[in-house]
C-alpha cells in the first residue's frame, strides 16, 4: 500500500497540529532501511503545559457528556480505525519495523479495546447503600480530569488503545505521549480519528523522554499517569507521581517463563515457543524468553526449535513472507548484541543465531538472527535480564517443584506459559507462578477482557479489563439524611 506521510508533524493540542515552540524537530526513520520517514516536532515543558491546559479547557464540558453519548465517539472512532486499518499497519511497519501481519494485528487490538470500553462505560454503574440511621450513600465515579500516558515503541498504536478507550470512557481528556523513535501511527490516529473527539479531549505531545516525558509526568495539572516502558524508567515515574500525591499505573518489564512438559502438544508447543521470542524481533515485555524445557524431550526440543530458527525469513516486514523484521534502531540492536555475547562469555552454548545480518539491503537495517542458547542455567545474566530482542535460553529442569522456584526466582513477574496435557498439572503449575497472566497450552493471547500487567518489578494495575477504568475514575460519596 502506497503511503504518502507528511515531511512535517507538529505537535496535536487543542485538536489541531502546531510546531513545536522552540522550533526544534527530530527525525523517524525506518529500522529495515534507514529511511528518514518524517520531521517531529519536539515538545519542550512549554508545549506540555499548553496541552495540559488544552485538555483541562475541554474537561469542563466533555465531564458532562453522558455515558451513551461517549460511547457512540468511541464507536465511530473504532470505525475509522478499521477501514483505515491497511493503512495503520503500514505505518506501523515502516515505522517500528514489525511485519505487516503483526501490525494488522495490533491495529484490530485498537478497534477491539474501543468497542469493548465503548460497552463497559454503558454498563457502569455507582451505587446505594442504605444506612442505619435514617439515611443513604449515593456513590459516584466521576473522572480524574486530565491523565498523562506515555506509550512505548514496540506497540506504538495497540499500547495507546489500551491506554486511551478507558480513560475516554470514564470521561477523563488526555496528554499522550508516544515513543520518540515511533510517533506516527499515534499522530495519524489524531489526524483521523481526532476529529470525533471535541478539541482538547485529545492531545499527543511528541519529544525525548527528558524533556517532552519529565515535563508531562510532573506536570501539576496531571491528575494520574499511566506508562508503559522500562522498569528503570517507570521507578522514575512512579516517584514523580508520588510527590505530586496522584495515581499512576506502571505496565514494565518481563522475563517470562515458558514451560514445556513431556507431554506437551508438540507441534503447537514448538510454533508458540517460536512466536512467543521472535514476534515484534522479541521486543516484547511479556516475550517468552526463558524456555524451560524438561529434560525427558530437552535435546529433542531444543534441536527442532534451532532447526525453527534457522528457517524463519528475516526480512523488511513490508514483504510478503517475512515472519521477523529489523529491531526498531540501532542502540537497541547493540543492546541485543552485547546479550549475545555475555551469553557466550558465560557459558551457555550458542545453538544457532547470534548475529548481525548484513547481506544485501541489510547493510542499512537494524537485523540479528533468531538466536538460541542453550545449556543455560537460571542465575545467567540473559536468563535473568530483560534482553528485549530475538534471543531464548532453553533451561532443563526435572520436577514440577523445581520449575516452579525456577520460574519464580526472577525479579519480574509479568506472564508466562506452561505446556501439558494433564490439566491438573496445567492448573497447580500455573496457580502458583508469581505473574499477573499465564497462558495455560497457547501464548501471547491478549484479547481485550483480559486483565494485563505484572507483579513485583513488571509494575501493577490492569489493562485491557473493564477493571482498568477504575483507575480513572475518583469516587465521590454524597451522604443523605431523611427527616421522619
């Protein structure tokens, strides 16, 4: 599909595109080619506060629309969505690098999480308590006013969905901001889709996280941040809103376990193992990056699951075929490299992978081979440290018990997977892994109902869940007596 993007995008406050104060832009560049994509402008602390001070000029009159009627915005944005959904996905691509079947995955998540929060907000209810001294409760959920969101680069438009459908529904008005290496699928979804919502309801800042990011989360006017990204960041974040006295939720790191028993679905375990590393080149917080394997099938799985690697087709995602593209720049490629070799420096045995590809218009691409080690032991660096790139460690264990301190000895717990036909282990085993979600014989299923985010270092709070509008709104009690 032929995309004509603008050389130039400005800053989207108050419903219209406008240049950065300082005039200062960065470029977007596509990680299979090196393409410069486009110009962004490149918000300072002054842009931030006039989004902010948007947002909260449209909050007095959008707090007042009803559930319906922002349920029918949301709907109609959904709409747009899906019929410009070749066209999010290509964008998607060109700027993250993704294939395009991935891409149009993540954009059918958008329309998803909007239909879905679209119905939850109809169906919201408060509530009445009758108390016991000639009187009564009305509780109300009134919306925060103006939440900050700071989106990550791995699922530009899908993260932003997830972020943006409940906090539209619970009526709060929005500064979001995407991540600097991958703005345009947000800043086309305010192009197209922002124009159902009043000005000022949405505002996308775009900028460096230390200038556009700090300026946003420390805002006075922000009434809860929301933000997905690094744990290391996110710590910065949450001590940001703590001193403002306001709420944040923080969806961060992972280092999830897959679990293969004997008796697994063999061919279904072997693909989802695969997809569960190498979606998204393994850029993935929930990525099933530490393979557990029993060591009844270890050297049988591991040797099919190299011979799976070595077939994958790495290529520009715009491609029909390719099954992974390019890390999203070049500072993460080096990041993913650095593993690669402390792996081997470590011991672990390098089954097939391991390097940069450079053949032909790789030259200008951010590419590294799907990657497997095996031979791995749990206290490894790359079984323990977020890699965030295309490589596994396949890690033998012999008993339930000791898979289960394994997989929990990890300082996040974010999601996982275990593989078994007996259902009764399937249910002790996953009951008992410290992560928010676990996938019993499937992975990577994230359909919207179903609550997503971690414990201990991965951060807490929901999304995807009607639960997650809980987090936007605040509760008011209203006390009535009754004079007999």
């Amino acid at each position: 599909m032929d995309i004509k993007l603008e050389k130039m995008y400005g800053l989207f406050i108050n419903g219209e595109f406008v240049p950065a104060q300082s005039g200062r832009t960065f470029k977007t560049c596509n990680p299979a080619t090196g393409e410069v994509l486009a110009q962004i402008a490149m918000a300072s602390a002054d842009d931030v506060d006039c989004a902010v001070k948007a947002a909260w000029a449209a909050f007095s009159s959008w707090k007042k629309t009803t559930a319906r009627e922002r349920s029918e915005i949301m709907w109609k944005i959904s709409d747009i969505v899906e019929e410009n959904l070749e066209y999010f996905s290509t964008i998607e691509t060109l700027d993250n690098g993704k294939t395009l079947e991935e891409a149009r995955a993540d954009i059918t998540d958008v329309v998803d999480q909007f239909r879905y929060f679209a119905g939850c907000i109809r169906t919201d209810e408060g509530s009445y308590v009758e108390q016991d001294n000639h009187g009564f409760n009305i509780i109300r959920k009134e919306p925060l006013g103006v939440v900050a969101q700071i989106v990550p680069w791995n699922y530009p438009l899908s993260m932003a969905g997830w972020k943006m459908a409940p906090a539209l529904a619970a009526g709060n008005c929005i500064v979001i901001k995407p991540a600097s290496n991958t703005p345009l699928s947000l800043l086309e979804f305010a192009r197209l889709a922002g124009k159902e919502l009043p000005n000022g309801v949405l505002n996308v800042v775009t900028g460096s996280g230390h200038d556009c990011g700090e300026a946003l989360t420390a805002h006075p006017g922000i009434r809860k941040v929301a933000f997905t990204g690094s744990t290391d960041v996110g710590t910065g974040v949450g001590e940001t809103a703590g001193k403002n006295m306001i709420p944040f939720t923080l969806e961060l790191g992972g280092k999830s376990a897959h679990i293969i028993f004997p008796d697994c679905q063999w061919d279904r375990a072997l693909n989802a193992v695969k997809g569960g590393i190498l979606g998204c080149a393994g850029q993935i917080c929930s990525a099933g990056s530490r393979l557990f394997v029993h060591k009844d099938i270890y050297d049988k799985f591991v040797e099919e699951l190299a011979d799976c690697f070595a077939k994958v087709r790495v290529g520009n995602g715009l491609e029909s075929g390719i099954e992974m593209g390019p890390l999203v720049d070049e500072r993460q490629m080096e990041t993913v490299l650095k593993y690669i070799d402390i792996g081997i420096k470590e011991g672990a045995r390098l089954v097939t992978g391991g390097r940069r590809i450079t053949e032909k218009f790789y030259n200008e691409g951010f590419f590294i081979e799907p990657t497997l080690f095996a031979d791995v032991t749990n206290h490894m660096r790359i079984a323990q440290e977020e890699i965030f790139g295309p490589v596994l460690s396949a890690i033998p264990f012999t008993s339930e018990k000791e898979v289960i301190e394994m997989a929990n000895d990890s300082p996040y717990g974010l999601a996982g997977g275990v593989w078994t036909q007996d259902i009764n282990r399937g249910i002790r085993v996953v009951s008992q892994i410290d992560a928010g979600l676990m996938w019993l014989n499937t992975f990577d299923m994230y359909p919207a109902g179903t609550p997503f985010g971690g414990y201990k270092k991965s951060g807490f709070g929901r999304e995807a869940h009607k639960m997650t509008m809980e987090e936007y709104f605040q509760v008011k009690t209203i006390y009535v007596s009754i004079e007999e």
